[in-house]
C-alpha cells in the first residue's frame, strides 16, 4: 500500500549496501501506507508496524550511531 516506495527500491539499496559492507537491518511489513512505522498515535497506529521505532533504535543502538 506504499504508493511513495516501490519495495523493489529497498531491496536494491540493502543490496548495495551490503556490498559496500554498510551495516544494514531490513523489516518488510506486508502492508501500509509510507512512514507508518514512525506513526505513534494509538489511532494512527497499524498493530503490524508497531515494532518498527523499537528495532530501528535497537540497531542504532548496536552500531553505536544513536547515544
């Protein structure tokens, strides 16, 4: 339902990062509209996504980019 990002942008930019060695996590939700993870409002919120911001800061967090 992503009309702003073809998935298949996604994939080939993981793809060259992993080429580049860039450290790079991946989590495709089968549906919603763009940004939907960044979306915290319990009545904006997809139950599906809701994990998103978590593991965004947990990889941060893991390569030492977020304090």
């Amino acid at each position: 339902a992503d009309n702003a990002v073809d998935v298949c942008n996604t994939y080939r930019y993981v793809t060259r990062l992993r080429e580049l060695l860039i450290p790079t996590e991946l989590h495709v939700f089968p549906f919603g509209k763009h940004g939907l993870g960044l979306a915290n409002a319990p009545q904006r919120v997809a139950p599906h996504v809701m994990p998103w911001s978590e593991l965004m800061i947990k990889w941060l967090e893991l390569y030492e980019y977020f304090d």
